[in-house]
C-alpha cells in the first residue's frame, strides 16, 4: 500500500468505516485542519479559523476519551 492509496485497492478486503479510517488517519486530518486554521487566520478569518480549530479540538477530545 503507498501513501497515496490509503487502503490500497482490491477486492477481497474487508472494507473500513468511517471511524475506522478516520482513527487511522487522526493525526494528518489534525494537521489538516490546523493548516487550514492557520491560512485562514492568514487571511483575516479569524472565525472561521476558530471553527476548523474547534472541530480539531472536538477530534483529538473523542481520541482521549478512546484511549481511556
């Protein structure tokens, strides 16, 4: 599998939820959306930024709870 594919391609695999890959992938949608807060704040998006940061809050608060 590369970096490009996440998953790969090919029949015969069990395929993932949503949750699943989104676990998988939490730090990369993290900096992500950071990097979309940062360019928006950039910008003079000042609550937009907040916004894609409260989301990311929201993410990284449901991980900690997992790990629990």
């Amino acid at each position: 599998m590369s970096r490009g594919e996440p998953g790969g391609v090919g029949g015969g695999e069990q395929q993932e939820t949503a949750g699943e890959i989104a676990e998988l992938y939490l730090g990369n949608i993290l900096f992500a959306l950071e990097s979309t807060a940062l360019s928006l704040d950039e910008q003079g998006k000042k609550d937009d930024a907040a916004f894609y940061r409260g989301i990311a809050r929201k993410l990284a608060e449901a991980r900690g709870r997992a790990k629990k």
